[in-house]
C-alpha cells in the first residue's frame, strides 16, 4: 500500500519502515515520487497519509493538504499536530477517513510551561537587570511548592503539564468533561466547576482545544473570578481568549502575569499591545518547538502504523462530531 509522506520524514525513519509500505514522497519543492519516478499530483494514490510537525513548519503544507482533499481511497491520515480545529480538517475527514493526532507535543509544552511560570514566580528579567547592573542586592521570589494550579483540559498536554507541577510541589487541579479517576491529579472537575475553582487557584493553564463550548472561555468574569497575583498560561488556542477582556484585566493587576504562545491572530500584529506590555511573557506559537518532539511524533505514527498494519485499533483517534 501506498504512503503518502515528507520526504525529510521518510529519510528518519526509513529503517524502520514495516514492509508493505509503499511511499510516495512529498519533496519540499512541491513535487511528488514513487520508487524514483515523478508523477503528477492528479495520478497520487495513496492509503494512508502522515503530515509530520516538520511538514507543518516548514514543507508544503498546502500542497500536502490539497493531494488530501482530492484523495480517492485515503483510509487513514494521521497528523503531528494535537489539534484538528482548522477548517481544513473538515474536508479532510468528509472523504471519509479515520483521522489520528499525535501526543508528542506534552512533553515539550509542559517543560515550557514549567520555566515560563518559573521566569514569573523568579522575576528572572529583575535578576538578570542585577547582574547587568552589576547590583549585589538579595533577590526574592516565589515558590511553586504549595502553589495550586488549574489546568483546563487535562488530555496529554495537559496531563504532562500537571505531572510536573506536582513534582514542584503544587497542587493540581485538571478539569474535563469526563474525569475517569485515573488522572494524575490531586483533583478533577468538569468545565461547570472551573468558574468555582479559580479563586483559589495561583496558575491557571489553558489547554483545551477550541470548540463552540470553548470560545472565548476566558472573558472578563473569568478573569475577574481569578486570585490576586494569580499567572494565566495559554498554550492552547488564542481562540479561547477575550483578547481585550485579558488587556483590561492585566492593566488592573489581575491576573498578575499572562504567559501567551497563542493568539486569535497569528503572526501576532506588530501593533499589538501585547507585545510591550509589561505583565506579558509572550512567544510566536512554539511551546513544542524542540527537535525530540520530532522525534517523538515519528514514534506515534510508526507505533499507529504497525497497529493499522496489524487490524488492531488506533491510538488518538479524533472524532470532529464529538464537539
């Protein structure tokens, strides 16, 4: 059977390709091979399909969305993104394929998560102006340990998020739609609790995908429920954000910090006030731009591969009906 795949991907994981698999590359300048010999993109037939985070980033991504939405006989397309929101999704799943996302990305955004709140709670810009300064004065700063966090969306990134909040001492707090106990937290509540909890919380992490129950879930009354000296982290969607609600509540002190690396508009405006403001650590979308969460991606997908190859069910299937 026929894989269409980025050819830098393939060439990562070529020895460990099962056999069966057939790939029918997507080169960087928008042109396609199987066994050697170009074809025209009105000719790819391909099975299976896998969009890699570096595909995203850097390769033609368009191209490689255009060949799937014009697929015939595409029965399996499995993503290296953890969010399927784009519209493009849509079309992709109305050719009737089963759609996978990938996981790999908690790692990286969790350990990101963790030094920006740490940049926060250190003041590590005031440290740093001492040294510049040459200034021998005491610094003090903020412990994580017996700090309380809430963590919207506790799925994997999330998850990971808490996990190393927990290791730091605090306390966590994660909320989905159907906690099953088995999450590792100290507690969970449903999306209904969230507005009860955040008086008491001192970190408030966004990681929930965005849907219509999710839209601008943050707007003033969020934002005015939230703890004196409180830091709001988003590192899901800037969707699901009231963009000027948040500036009206940062220039009141409350939240004492937002650490941003999403936005509504992406490229972020260079007009944005949110780029000087001062209770702002911001960064242009790339919580999980590291290379082992390239790494880990490939896992995912070979890991799904054998499985597809194998009839067994596949790991993060994404249902675009579940809302």
């Amino acid at each position: 059977m026929n894989l269409l795949i980025y050819a830098p991907a393939y060439e990562r994981i070529r020895d460990r390709m099962p056999d069966g698999v057939t790939p029918l590359l997507i080169h960087p300048d928008e042109t396609l091979t199987l066994g050697g010999d170009r074809i025209a993109p009105e000719d790819a037939r391909f099975e299976i399909a896998w969009a890699p985070t570096d595909l995203y980033m850097t390769g033609p991504s368009r191209f490689n969305f255009s060949l799937l939405t014009a697929a015939r006989g595409l029965k399996w397309f499995q993503s290296g993104a953890a969010g399927f929101d784009h519209p493009i999704f849509t079309k992709v799943a109305a050719t009737g394929t089963i759609m996978t996302r990938s996981d790999a990305q908690g790692v990286a955004i969790a350990e990101f998560v963790l030094a920006r709140v740490l940049e926060v709670f250190q003041d590590a810009a005031g440290r740093a102006a001492k040294q510049a300064a040459h200034d021998w004065k005491r610094h003090d700063f903020r412990d994580v340990w017996g700090t309380s966090w809430l963590v919207i969306g506790y799925g994997a990134i999330g998850r990971e998020i808490g996990i190393r909040a927990r290791a730091f001492g605090a306390h966590v707090t994660g909320v989905r739609r159907t906690p099953d106990g088995s999450d590792p937290a100290d507690a969970m509540i449903t999306p209904g609790e969230v507005m009860a909890a955040l008086p008491a919380a001192d970190v408030v992490v966004l990681a929930a995908p965005h849907s219509s129950e999710t839209d601008k879930l943050v707007d003033a009354a969020f934002l005015g429920a939230m703890k004196d000296r409180s830091v709001f982290v988003n590192i899901a969607r800037g969707r699901l954000v009231d963009e000027p609600a948040l500036l009206a509540a940062l220039d009141g002190g409350k939240p004492a910090a937002a650490i941003l690396d999403v936005f509504e508009k992406e490229p972020l405006p260079t007009d944005s006030p949110f780029w000087d403001h001062p209770r702002v650590l911001l960064s242009a979308h790339c919580a999980a731009a590291t290379e082992m969460n390239i790494a880990r991606g490939d896992e995912v997908f070979l890991g799904n591969l054998r499985r597809y190859l194998a009839g067994e069910p596949l790991r993060l299937v994404v249902d675009l009906n579940a809302g």
